[in-house]
C-alpha cells in the first residue's frame, strides 16, 4: 500500500498474478475436484484458494481468486471453461441491437463474489492487503465481440470501425457495470484493485484514444480516490502514456518494456509494477536471481515500484523457484537501500 502512494519502504513489496494457479499442487488437487467456475462461486473454497496462495508464497498482496468474466453472466451472456482452450462467450455482440439487448447487472448478481472477498479478508493477517480486480471495459468487449480469445481482434475492430455507435454504447453500458462491480468489491473489504486491459495491446496509439481510453478513464474515475488502482495490459509499450492519462495509482508494465525506460517516460510521479518475463521461473535460480537483480536497479529504489511479473505465472513453473523468487525481491532490494 506505501508503494501504491509512492512512500518509501524497506524493502520492494512483490506479488505475483495467478499466484494461485496451476503450478500449485493444492490448486491442482482441488480442480480435480471441483470445475473452475464452480470454485469461483464457492466463497469459502474462493477465501482458501486466496490465502493459501498468499501466506504459502510470503508475498506482500494477496489477489482474489476469481475470473474476470464472472460480470458476463449477469450482463446476460452465458460462459463457459473449455479445458485447455479458455474461456468461450456466448451469445457473441454482433450488431447494435445485441448492445441494445445487454442487461443491467442487477443488485445481488455478483455477491457470491463479495462473500469470497469477506471471508478471504477475514482469514488474511490484519497487515496483508487484499486486491481486487475486474477487466476493463475494451478486454470485456472484445470477449463479447469474438466470443473468446483472439490472436488478431479482428471482429473487434470491425465492430469498432464499422459502428462507432454501436461501439460506445457498449463502451458506456460496460463502463458503468464494471464500476458498481468493482466498488462493491471494494465496499466488501478489498484494498486496492488492480484494472486488467489484458487485450488492448493489438490497439495502436490512436484507436486506443479514440475508442478504449474514454471509456477506461470513466471507469476509473468512478472509483474511490483514497484506493489504490493498478492499470496493467499486455503488449502496451506504445500505450504507456496513454494509459497513464487514463486513469489509476500505478501503470503495471507487461515484459516486453524495460521498466527504467518505460518508468521514465511516463514520469516518476506515478508508480510502476512489473515487470519479470513469467518465462525466467522456468531457469534456475541462480539466472533468476541475475534477471531480479536487473530489475532492481532499474528502479533504481525510487518508492513506487510493485515488483510483479510481466504476466501471470505459467503452469508448468516449478514452485520452488516462485518461493525463491519472493524471497529474492525481499533480499535484493534491502540490500540496495542499505
């Protein structure tokens, strides 16, 4: 929390996204049990998931363990969770009159997501914070439009080019949603929040103007001042200071940017999260330690740095070098304020 209101601290604070995963034998046992989305609405299987993760790995954050297209429901969509394929949205937003038909997500829709946040703040050490998180509104329509994934975006940007309209009705219908979803986790005992444009990289810097950052910066607008949000996409580099014109406390950096480089450009008066390539948990711990070190001294100790990977960590990571991975980013920055 210091680091999101850039205080100085002793040591580099470090949480990692998917920290409850795949590569975590007791997230594996319990799948085997029980489907994904079934766990997302289990709150008490939700509250064991999110902290078993956080107090297992030492980290400075825990993250809730959800999804973020649990919204998609209640806006009127049916999801489902195909092995090894992700996630699938149906009906897809094919014309203006799908937007038209969108619902409202009505009070009560998501609470099983807040009791997942309750019990999981109950469970966690008073000084531990809870995060969090929703999409932001071009990841959610781009899930809507192409009813997944996407390597190109393609339906997306044809939607977008072909109806503006069309396109920011729907902007401003999940815009508005995403806000009450996300100031009721926070209303439930979430203490910062972390905003995931997980899609808006295949965007360039104009479209992303015209067509994303409005309705983002509504979005982030609507939120408390007093909570720290965290902004992160994928594949951003050219967005940076866009995203920053957006809205939220810290610019969480993908790993296909240098973090001095990018933090310098959008200027030290906000702070950056990132930014490990997830691949370098797969080396050994002595490679990992030198690409720690590296990112370090690219912060150069400045307060406002979240140390994060780039992206979520891969499933096939061993454990082990997680837990060393956190007790590297401990070690290493104190070690540089000394």
């Amino acid at each position: 929390m210091k680091a999101c209101r850039r205080e100085e601290v002793d040591a580099t604070p470090v949480w990692l996204m998917r920290q409850a995963g795949r590569y975590m034998k007791e997230y594996r046992d319990l799948r085997a049990r029980v489907p994904f989305l079934e766990l997302c609405k289990a709150p008490d299987l939700v509250a064991e998931v999110t902290v078993t993760a956080a107090e297992r790995l030492g980290v400075d954050a825990a993250i809730l363990f959800a999804d973020l297209l649990l919204i998609v429901e209640p806006l009127g969509f049916e999801v489902e969770y195909e092995k090894g394929e992700g996630p699938r949205v149906s009906p897809r937003v094919r014309s203006a009159a799908d937007v038209e038909r969108l619902r409202e997500v009505e009070p009560g829709a998501l609470d099983y997501v807040f009791e997942g946040i309750r019990r999981s703040r109950a469970s966690l050490a008073s000084n531990l914070p809870l995060i969090g998180f929703a999409a932001a509104p071009f990841t959610l329509a781009s899930y809507l439009i192409e009813g997944g994934g996407s390597r190109s975006y393609t339906r997306t940007k044809a939607f977008m080019y072909s109806d503006p309209g069309a396109w920011h009705a729907l902007m401003e219908h999940l815009a508005r949603n995403l806000a009450v979803y996300v100031k009721g986790q926070i209303e439930a005992g979430v203490q910062a929040v972390q905003i995931f444009d997980t899609w808006v990289g295949c965007l360039g810097p104009a479209d992303y103007r015209e067509f994303a950052l409005p309705w983002s910066r509504v979005l982030l607008a609507a939120l408390p001042e007093d909570v720290p949000v965290i902004h992160f996409g994928t594949g951003t580099g050219l967005l940076l200071s866009l995203m920053k014109e957006a809205g939220g406390s810290v610019i969480g950096l993908d790993f296909h940017v240098e973090l001095d480089a990018a933090w310098k450009a959008i200027g030290y008066i906000i702070g950056v999260q990132g930014n490990l390539d997830p691949s370098v948990l797969l080396a050994t711990p002595d490679y990992i330690r030198t690409r720690v070190e590296r990112i370090l001294h690219q912060a150069g100790g400045r307060p406002g740095h979240i140390f994060n990977l780039g992206h979520g960590i891969l499933p096939d990571t061993p454990y082990d070098n997680v837990t060393a991975l956190v007790e590297m980013v401990h070690e290493l920055s104190r070690s540089l304020r000394s």
